[in-house]
C-alpha cells in the first residue's frame, strides 16, 4: 500500500511538471513576442538609437551591414521585414552614393508597403532633380 | 493542484501583452501613422530621438504603416523645418500631399531621464501623445505613454539607499536607461489604441488567420 502511493506521487509529479513545461513554453511562444509579431524588427530600433544618440557610432555604412543581414535573417525566418527597414537602407546607401542600390531599397519598400509610396517617390524625386542641379553647375 | 492552476493563469495573462482591441463596424482607423518629430519639455535633449527610435514598433505590430522615422524627419529638413514646434505646426493636408499619411501622431515629451532624489534616483519617461486624422483634424485617440524605475530597491541601510542612488544617477547618464523605459512606456499606453487595418491583413499573409 505504501509502496503503490509512492509510485503514484513520483508519477503526479513528472506529470505537474512537464504540464508547467509546455505551458511555460507555450506562452512564450504563443503571445506576442519577437517571433510571434507581424514583422521582424532586427537590430531596426537599435540603429535608429544609435544613429540619433551617438551618429559617430553608426555610420552609414554600418546601417547598410546590419540592415542588409536583419533583411536576410527575415527571409530566414520566413517572416515579413518591418515597415521602414527597406527605407532606412535607401536612406543609407543614398549616403553612400550608391544611388542605384538606394533606389532599390525605397522601390522595395514600397512593394512591400504601399502606404509609403508617396513619401519615398517624393524622396527619390528629389534626390534626381539636386543631381541634375549640381550636373548643371557643373 | 489549485497552486498550478492559478499559476498557469498568471503564465498565460502575463505572457500574452497587450492585445489590440477591434473596432467597432462603423469605425475605420488609418492604415498609416505619420510620426513627426516630438517636442521637448525635458531636460534631456535627446528625449525626442529616444522616443522616435522606440516608437514605431509597437505601432506598427498594432497594424499600422509607421513612416520610416528618419526618412520623415528629413523631409522635414529638407522643407527648411528644424524645430519640432515648426514641424507640428505644418497643416495637415500639406503633410498628406507629401507624405500620403492617414493619421499625424504629435507627441510632447513632459519628463524624460534621472531624478536624483538623495536617497533614490529615479529614472522616469512622460510623454503625451495625440493622433489626429489627416483627412478632417479630427483627434482620434489620445494617450499617455508613462514608466518609471526606482533605484531604491532593497537596501539595507540608509548608507546603501544613498550609495545606490548616486550610482544609479552616475550610470543613468552613461547608460541610456530611458530606452528601456520608453519601449514601455509607448506599449502601455497603446492599449487603449484600436489595432490598425494592416493587423488582419498581416497576419492572414502569415497564415495565422
């Protein structure tokens, strides 16, 4: 009789806890989390950080690395790249003078977001018309 | 039993963050958010960038386009605006005409940083927010994005609690704890936004609805 209470105590135990196991990793995976979201945001927040905090210490091209790899991990990953990381590398680039790639980066996010198409066409609109100005002092 | 019953309610509502709310038939909200640049009433003069880099994740995961922050503060430049008073008060339909935006986020930064307080720093973050409508200037949803840490914690004696603090307001101005605080602050404060067109959208792509 003792002997079978134990058993019973051993097995209730295993049981609780990997009840407590799947649920802990049920939540954590389950709700919203970083992999759990609608985008994958990457080291996105983190430039923005920098760049505005210390510019010294996020140069344009160090954007252009971390923002091309967070675009690489996304496709890993299967999941969309956030809104404005497409952008940001345009913006980078630009900076760059790699006015070529720079466009691609707003063409893409444009593709991906249309909401933004207005802001980035004007961007790059401009862009176009202060390179034809210094083309024509020149 | 009830002890693990209990406890997996916790784990489930804690682990779970805020879930957007849907809104009523008759209420369409903005598929895309313009966040101009904040004005500051702190006393940290990075308060604004902070906030700006903390800012359109949580709204974006609430199902909105947020307009690439450096892009728009840019166009605000390049438009001669330099201040973000100048920026607030551009009129809303020259904001759509450039940008497409439905919806202006304004945002005033109240307090933002350390405060020494002899025998606790504390690190605090306040900013108001209003979101307004570009099409009628309506004010849509207002809210305010609070949070705040307390180096005061377990000390022993007065001598720690003033130690502490010291180190506290020391490492705050070499360790940007406001980041942290802000990423908090916007996230509750959302809670009372309804979620965006883009959220069923988003997430029937991603094969969850």
């Amino acid at each position: 009789m003792g002997f079978q209470w134990l058993k019973r105590q051993q097995w209730v135990g295993t049981v609780v806890s990997v009840a407590i196991g799947s649920v802990l990793l049920g939540t954590m995976t389950g709700c919203v989390t970083t992999t759990g979201g609608l985008y994958y945001w990457g080291e996105y927040e983190n430039v923005l950080h920098t760049q505005f905090t210390k510019p010294g210490k996020m140069t344009a091209r160090q954007q252009v690395e971390i923002l091309e790899r967070d675009i690489v991990k996304a496709a890993q990953r299967e999941q969309k790249i956030a809104p404005g990381v497409y952008a940001q590398l345009g913006l980078a680039l630009a900076e760059l003078g790699q006015r070529d790639g720079a466009k691609a980066a707003f063409d893409r996010e444009i593709m991906l977001y249309p909401e933004s198409a207005i802001l980035l066409k004007g961007m790059m609109q401009r862009g176009d018309e202060a390179m034809k100005q210094q083309g024509a002092l020149q | 039993m009830k002890f693990f019953l209990s406890l997996f309610m916790c784990l489930v509502l804690a682990g779970c963050a805020s879930t957007p709310h849907t809104p009523r038939a008759d209420i369409v909200m903005p598929r895309s958010i313009l966040v101009l640049p904040p004005t500051n009433d702190s006393v940290e003069v990075d308060a604004p960038s902070i906030f700006l880099s903390t800012v359109s994740k949580p709204l974006a995961e609430r199902g909105y386009y947020v307009f690439p922050v450096d892009v728009v503060a840019r166009l605000m430049r390049d438009n001669g605006m330099h201040t973000a008073a100048q920026m607030h008060q551009v009129p809303l339909d020259l904001l759509q005409q450039h940008t497409g935006a439905e919806a202006v986020l304004y945002v005033n930064i109240r307090q933002w940083g350390q405060k020494y307080q002899v025998v606790s720093s504390q690190t605090v973050v306040k900013a108001d927010m209003k979101l307004v409508l570009s099409d009628t200037g309506a004010t849509i949803w207002t809210g305010k994005a609070r949070a705040s840490h307390d180096s005061a914690g377990n000390h022993n004696s007065l001598a720690e609690a003033l130690i502490g603090a010291v180190v506290t307001q020391i490492s705050g101005a070499l360790y940007d704890k406001t980041y942290d605080l802000s990423r908090e602050a916007i996230e509750r404060s959302l809670d009372t936004l309804y979620e965006g067109p883009l959220l069923k959208e988003a997430q029937y792509l991603k094969g969850s609805l």
